[in-house]
C-alpha cells in the first residue's frame, strides 16, 4: 500500500489498453470501428458512401435497458466494484476513452490486487461477463459520457461491495 493523494492508504495502478490484456477473462470485447485489432464476432459491410460493422450475435443474452453515464475524470479512487448475476453489461464509449476496473468473479469481495483497470476506446464495446466485478467508467483526464446495457429492473439484484485492500487509485 502507498500513500499519496489518497485520503488513506489505497494501492495506485495504471490502467493499460484492454486489448493489452487477455479480456477474455472478464467479458466480449467488439471492435466496431472496422479498424485494427480484429475481437472477432463482427460482420462489415459497406457501399457507396457508407461502412457498417456489427456484432454477429445479439449483444446480451438477456433484454437489456439502455443507460447513459456521466463519470468523472482521472486519477479516481475506486473503494467498491458492483457484479450481476442475472445479466452481462455492455460498456461503450460515447466519444471518448473511458477507463473501469474489473476483477474476475469469485465468492467474497473483490481484492484489490486483482482489480485490472483498463482502457476502452471508442468505436470497441466491451460486455462484462456475469458475476464480473466491474468499477462505474471514467474519462481519461476529464469526465466523459459511455452507454450501458444491461438487463435493468427495479430491486434488481446488483451487488456493491467494498474492495478487499482498497480504495484501488487508478490513473491513466
């Protein structure tokens, strides 16, 4: 643990690319921008003054509710992570990069030196795996906007929990 700006003791990390990373742990990455790294499970297409790429499978595997997010900037202190159990969640960028962390599923709390913050990019969507534990999304530098799909409900069961080691500072 360090000290630093931190009101109290927290465990600094930098976020890193999600494509850096074996995602594959934590959720579906999708590259819509029809550009670089190919994630796989897209169709492109395009015709006279138009592209289009798109997932090849439905986005959720439940209905899903669509959301829109205002998170602040970095560097951010993450004290809790939230999972889902009954719906995976998408994360898109709504024009500019937005940073989360993630911590694989398990019994208990998330622990902090298992949290991995990551970068996503606009034009990717990243759905998180149920049971994933997942921080809420920020700008790097300033606040930006993402979307969010999930299967949203009233007293749907989403569970918050408080980092095990934490707060986690997560900087870009």
């Amino acid at each position: 643990k360090v000290m630093g700006d931190c009101e109290k003791n927290c465990i600094v990390k930098r976020a890193v690319e999600i494509t850096e990373i074996d995602y594959s742990r934590y959720g579906i990455l999708y590259n819509l921008s029809g550009e670089g790294v190919n994630t796989g499970n897209t169709n492109h297409s395009a015709g006279d003054g138009w592209e289009d790429t798109d997932t090849n499978v439905p986005l959720l595997d439940t209905p899903g509710a669509l959301g829109n997010t205002l998170g602040s900037g970095t560097p951010f202190e993450a004290a809790e992570m939230e999972r889902h159990l009954h719906t995976q969640e998408a994360q898109i960028p709504a024009g500019e990069a937005i940073v989360f962390c993630l911590a694989q599923a398990c019994d208990g709390a998330p622990k902090a030196e298992d949290v991995v913050p990551v970068i996503l990019r606009p034009g990717f969507a990243f759905v998180i795996h149920r049971g994933v534990w997942h921080s809420a999304s920020h700008g790097i530098g300033g606040a930006a906007r993402y979307y969010w799909q999930a299967w949203a409900y009233v007293n749907e069961p989403t569970v918050w929990e408080e980092i095990e080691g934490g707060p986690v500072r997560v900087e870009a």
